[in-house]
C-alpha cells in the first residue's frame, strides 16, 4: 500500500486560518515565542519560519540577504498578498513603523516594563512599544529569575 505524500501547499494551508477581516491567513502551527510561526518541512529538512515558506511557495526562491516582510504587520500571518522582500534597512523601518523596534528602550526601562504590574496593553501604551515586545520582555524576566 502506498500513502501519497502531502505537498508543502497542503500542508501550508491545513495550517492556516482566513481572517475575514484583515485577509490574513494566520498560521495555527508552532509559533515561536516572538510571534512567528514556524513550519516543520520534514525531519531532514527541520523547521523554518511559515511566511518565509509561503513566500517560496508562491513566488520563488528569496534573494540572498533578503527579509521577508509582512504588509500586515501580523507575524502570524503566512498569505502571500501580504508579503515582499525587503532588505536589512526595510526590514528596520517596517519594525520602526510597527512599534516592534527593540533598542529604543533603556536596560532600565526594559527591567520596569518585565516586573510592572500594569497590563501589557498598558505598558504598550505608555513606551510606545507593542504588545508582544511587551509579553517578551517579561517572559525573558520570568526565564532569567
């Protein structure tokens, strides 16, 4: 008896979620604890980062040094209408103009930010950051306690 092997595009989309609103097809796999999902390919071939995968898949091979950016700015995301490659310089404005930019904090505004008590929203709001650079910060606190 033979199993037919699932192809990558199967498998990319039994993953994946259509929001309704925002066109994304968020990844409902692994994501990493920064937010990104990852696709497991094969045991030879191990994990990469989905939207990277489907950006593969549907366009092409990336340049090399290439980024692959979210229009959308959701990490989650894997729909290729929501992807380009960029370089390190977009890649860094994108973060920037996501709020997700890390280094624009101090050591010592990172520390109050991982043992405050207010809500991440909160926190979000009063450092202009966003919302996960908040929930990574206090889980790498919780790591290092």
């Amino acid at each position: 008896m033979t199993v037919a092997k699932k192809t990558l595009h199967l498998r990319l989309v039994e993953n994946m979620q259509v929001d309704s609103e925002t066109s994304c097809w968020n990844w409902t796999g692994y994501i990493l604890p920064e937010g990104y999902a990852q696709f497991n390919l094969s045991v030879a071939e191990g994990w990469v980062r989905a939207h990277r995968k489907s950006y593969e898949l549907f366009y092409g091979a990336i340049p090399a040094g290439g980024h692959v950016l979210h229009r959308c700015n959701n990490k989650r995301c894997v729909n290729p209408l929501h992807l380009y490659v960029g370089a390190d310089k977009d890649n860094c404005a994108d973060r920037i103009a996501a709020g997700t930019q890390r280094g624009k904090l101090s050591p010592a505004q990172r520390f109050d930010i991982a043992i405050s008590t207010l809500t991440p929203v909160e926190l979000a709001t009063a450092y202009g950051i966003s919302t996960e650079y908040v929930r990574v910060l206090k889980r790498k606190h919780r790591a290092s306690v």
